[in-house]
C-alpha cells in the first residue's frame, strides 16, 4: 500500500514546514491528488490516521482536492478532460493527447495553529500544572 509511504513523505514536508514557521499544530493538510495519481483516497485517509497519530499533525484534518486529469491537443490546441482511461481528443478523436495534469499528488497547503493567533474558542484551559 503505497498510501502510506505517500503520507509518510508529506507529512514530512508539512511537519518541517510547521516547525520552519513555530507552529505549535498543524491543524489542517490540503492535497491535491490527480484522478491518474494511481491512489485511493479512501487509503489516503486511513494511511494519514496512522502515520499523523502523534506529534505536530496529530489533530490535523486532511482535506483531500481531487484533480481530473486533462491533456492537451496540439492539433485543436485544446485541454480536454481524460474520463476513465479514455485519452481521445473529443473534437478530433485524436488519441495522442499530452497529459498536463492528473498525475499529481501534492501537499497543496498547510493550515497551522501559529503561537500569536488567537486560541480556537472551547480551548481555554490550561496554565496550571
Ligand atoms: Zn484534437
């Protein structure tokens, strides 16, 4: 499953972005995930709740963008959508289309729970040992 060597390198990236910036949590993790990155992001979701159990990203969200994969057509000199394995051309039915997204998987942004912005309403408590 390589959800989860997926999660773990953006996790990485949002754990060391986090601490770049001093946040003290990562609240939330926006991907974007191309229709032909080849992941599920069901899997996505059950591999981040394992490997954010702890540490800076523990309460973050993961938002998961999905990006329909598009390619384009020289000849019409146009971007057309690649539904489900079909990679013709809709106007020219040319099947050499060059795809320009769809494969990507992305940290997309970073939501963070920074020291000098106002405590989230309900988390009051604390102070005393
Ligand atoms: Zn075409």
């Amino acid at each position: 499953m390589h959800e989860l060597a997926l999660i773990e390198s953006v996790a990485r990236l949002a754990i060391a972005e986090a601490q770049q910036r001093g946040a003290e949590a990562i609240t939330a993790i926006h991907l974007r995930v191309g229709s032909l990155a080849g992941v599920d992001p069901d899997a996505l979701r059950f591999a981040a709740q394992v490997v954010l159990a702890d540490g800076l990203a523990a309460k973050a969200r993961l938002e998961i963008e999905l990006v329909l994969a598009q390619a384009w057509c020289s000849p019409c000199a146009a971007l057309f959508d690649l539904e489900a394995g079909l990679s013709l051309c809709p106007r020219c039915g040319a099947s050499s289309g060059e795809l320009r997204c769809g494969r990507e998987l992305e940290l997309a942004a970073l939501e963070l729970l920074l020291p000098d912005q106002p405590e989230p309403a309900g988390c009051a408590a604390g102070g005393a040992t």
